[in-house]
C-alpha cells in the first residue's frame, strides 16, 4: 500500500513572515489528517523558519530545486547538504524550472542522484507541454522523462522516489486534467516506464503524484484512481484549501 502523499509548491509566494502566518493557519489542522504524508515547500528563504515552526506537527518539509554539487563557486544556489539541514524532500524537475531556467533531463538526473546521496527524497515532476499532448506525444514525452530523468537510480533507494505528473497545459491554468486522464499517464506510462527501470514490484511501492490545478474541488476525482497516490499542489497550496485537498486525499 502507498501513502497518499499531499505537497504544496509555494513557487516564488511568501516572505519569511508571510511563511510563518500560513503555517500558523495550515499546521494544525493538517496535523489532525494523520493517514497522509504532508508536505509543505516554501521558498529557500523560508525553510529555515518554517522547520522551526513544523517540530511536532508530522508536516514535512521540501526544497522547490537545488544544485547538484555540494559546494562551491555556485553563485546563488543552493546544496545538497544545505537543504538536508532542514528539509526531507526536493521537487526537482518542475516544468517552470525547465522553461525558465533551463534545466533538462541531464540536469534533473544529476540532481536526482545528488538528491539520492544527500538521503532526500526527491519529488521529480515531468508532463507534456500543449503542443506535445496536441500532437498526441504525451506518453513518447514522459516515458523519455522518467527514463533520463531516473536513470542510475539504487534499485534499494527507488522505492522513496515520487514522480509527479503535471501536464505543463494544467499548470496554474484552473484547467486541470482529468481523473481518467491522469490515472492514464500514471498506469500506462509511468508505472511501466518505473518499472523498466526497477523492476515491476519496485514500480509498485513508487508514489506518483499527479499535479496542475488541483483545487479543494476536483482533488477527490484524482485520488479516487488507483495509481494516483497524491498530489503536488500549487495555487491552493496557499490557502486553507490545501487543508481540504490533505483530506480528500485522505478519504
Ligand atoms: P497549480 O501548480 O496547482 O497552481 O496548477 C501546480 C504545480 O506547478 O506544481
């Protein structure tokens, strides 16, 4: 059985006094949801002051990126081991990351592996952008991402890994896919993708979260399907509502 698992990606939201007010308001109630693994992933700025807010409350915290090297002439990132400090989890490989920043399979692959040697689990997203899933690309698309993105993964370690699919079109769009669509790409796609990788029992204890517009509404119609164990939330993630998704996920 796979815990649901429920993060919010804070993106670039939040200042350090903001972080503690909406940690003051989310943290007690997501404390009472206890059959869900919670995490929350402000800005580096913030994990400092969150983590000393979170002691006790069973919330997780997450970096939204880090370099893969553990220190140096790096200007502006961050480490590994820096984000080890304070934080059990990374996103890495978010399509914002891709499109702005340039990052690409090789990028995430390297940072995956650091993530693996610092003992983070890495949250590592992939999903097609409009023009791919219009031209009918979307399983050609995230295969390539979990292979390269994935690949001299432990086979011992794996099983921590979560994958999160996020179509690039459902992004901060409120046009989030479907539930049938979702658990598609999850079971046809990912899953065996993991599997080739792994090995198919390995495959099976491997979380993949689905994200892109899920609200306090639709969130219940994703973790109804079977290999949607959860979901990386943006937006939402922001307001109480995200307290309604850690629920639903806990239905
Ligand atoms: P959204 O973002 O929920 O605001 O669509 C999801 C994400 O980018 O992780």
């Amino acid at each position: 059985m796979r815990t649901p698992l429920v993060a919010g990606n804070w993106k670039m939201n939040k200042t350090v006094a903001e972080a503690r007010e909406l940690i003051m308001v989310l943290g007690g109630d997501l404390k009472s949801i206890t059959e869900v693994e919670k995490v929350v992933c402000p800005p580096s700025m913030s994990l400092v002051a969150v983590a000393n807010l979170l002691g006790g409350t069973g919330i997780g915290l997450g970096a939204q990126n880090m370099h893969w090297e553990e220190k140096g002439a790096f200007t502006g990132e961050i480490s590994p081991g820096m984000v080890r400090e304070f934080c059990q989890y990374v996103i890495l490989g978010h399509s914002e990351r891709r499109q702005y920043f340039g990052e690409t399979d090789q990028s995430v692959n390297k940072k995956v592996l650091a993530a693996q040697a610092a003992g983070l689990v890495p949250i590592v997203c992939v999903g097609e952008t409009l023009a791919q899933y219009e031209a009918g690309e979307t399983a050609a698309v995230v295969h390539r991402q979990v292979l390269a993105g994935l690949q001299g993964v432990d086979a011992a370690f794996a099983p921590k890994l979560v994958v999160a699919y996020e179509p690039v079109w459902a992004i901060g769009t409120g046009k989030a896919s479907s539930g049938e669509n979702a658990e598609s790409v999850h079971r046809d796609v990912i899953r065996p993708a993991l599997a080739e990788l792994f090995g198919a029992q390995t495959a099976e204890a491997i979380r993949i979260l689905y994200g892109g517009s899920v609200t306090g509404v639709n969130a219940a119609e994703f973790f109804a399907q079977p290999n949607v164990d959860g979901a990386l939330v943006g937006g939402a993630s922001l307001k109480p509502e995200f307290i309604e998704i850690a629920r639903a996920a806990a239905r």
